[in-house]
C-alpha cells in the first residue's frame, strides 16, 4: 500500500520535532517522493548522517510502504 505525503512528513516531524519538511510526489503514485528536510539537529551532523536520522525517522518503511525517496537534508541556519 503506498504511503501518503502527510503521513511522512508526520513521522519526520515526530522524530525530529524542529524539521521543516518538504515533499514532493514525483510519480503520482504516492510511491516515489522527494524530501527535503531542514533541521537544527543536522547541525555539525554530514550528510550521511542527517540521512540517516530521516531513515531511522521513517521505522523501516523505505523499501515498503515508501518505495523510493530522493532525500536532501540541511542544517537550518540561525
């Protein structure tokens, strides 16, 4: 069953409550999304790691629920 746009952004932003979240539906299909999250919490973490934590936000649904994710992330500027 695909996931829904809100449903991501709603396990990012309770996972990493500061995030700004951005999706976009890329196919249509509500399978393929691009994400791009902005989070004080990327602060002084590489991008490998801000990855990480938006993955470990979406409980292993990626690859299941959620097929493909095009992901950017950035540490939010003050």
């Amino acid at each position: 069953m695909p996931m829904d746009a809100k449903e991501i952004e709603r396990l990012i932003k309770e996972s990493i409550p500061d995030a700004e979240v951005t999706i976009r539906d890329l196919a249509g299909d509500g399978d393929h999304y691009a994400a791009h999250v902005v989070s004080s919490a990327f602060v002084g973490k590489t991008r490998v790691q801000q990855h990480q934590m938006v993955y470990e936000a979406l409980g292993g649904r990626m690859g299941d629920a959620l097929h493909a994710l095009a992901l950017t992330t950035s540490p939010r500027k003050e």
